[in-house]
C-alpha cells in the first residue's frame, strides 16, 4: 500500500473495470483497514473490518463487486457501516448527483468526493 497512515475520513476507492471477485491481502500494508467491497449500485455488499497489517490472509469479496473502498481500522464500527449501507459516487449506477441528499436515511450512506477521499456523510 505504501502509505504509513490513513487519516480520519479518508479512504482509498479502487473501481474495476466490471463487476469481479476480488482478493487481497495485508502482506505490506502498516496500517489496519476496514475494507468495504461495493456493488454497482453502491450498497456494501460485504465488510472486512481491521484487517491485520503484514497478514498473508486472504481477505475475499465472496462475490463479484465493481469497487473496493478501504479505510482506516474501526471507521466501519466507529459508524457502524454495515452490508447494505450505500455508497454513493459517481462511479456508481443510480448514484444520486452532488448537492442532492445522499439518502432519506442520512445514517446509511457515505458520500464519495473523489477516488482518493471520503467525506462522513452520517450525521
């Protein structure tokens, strides 16, 4: 990964090419992260919280996903992020355009502001 932190409220985006089953491991990653795999429309289709740094582990999406969205350790409890919870960007199908409420229900959403950083939309 390359970065020695990840500070509160950023994230890194990582958006394929098309929807596929991704794995990934912590080999030499510093930081714990929270990994959000994210559907084409946005909804969090699984979670991978405090993933350990240097681990071998393999850490799946279990399912095809268009995007991976990675944050620092414990933001996924801190805000209590969970399968189903929508993240909304452009790179996203149905995703809703700036300046419009993020979601009815304010505390099932983040808003995405670029590929590389992460604005809490949950209050």
């Amino acid at each position: 990964m390359g970065r020695r932190n990840v500070p509160a409220g950023t994230g890194m985006l990582f958006v394929f090419p098309q929807p596929i089953t991704v794995d990934f491991w912590m080999k030499d990653t510093v930081v714990p992260l929270d990994i959000l795999f994210i559907n084409s429309d946005g909804t969090v289709a699984t979670i991978a919280p405090n993933c350990v740094p240097h681990s071998l582990q393999d850490i799946s999406s279990g399912q095809p996903v268009l995007a991976t969205l990675e944050l620092r350790g414990g933001t996924v409890a801190r805000l209590k992020i969970v399968p189903g919870h929508k993240i909304i960007a452009r790179q996203f199908s149905g995703a809703e355009c700036r300046g419009q409420k993020a979601s009815k229900n304010r505390s099932h959403s983040l808003r995405v502001d670029s590929s590389w950083v992460i604005r809490n939309a949950f209050g």
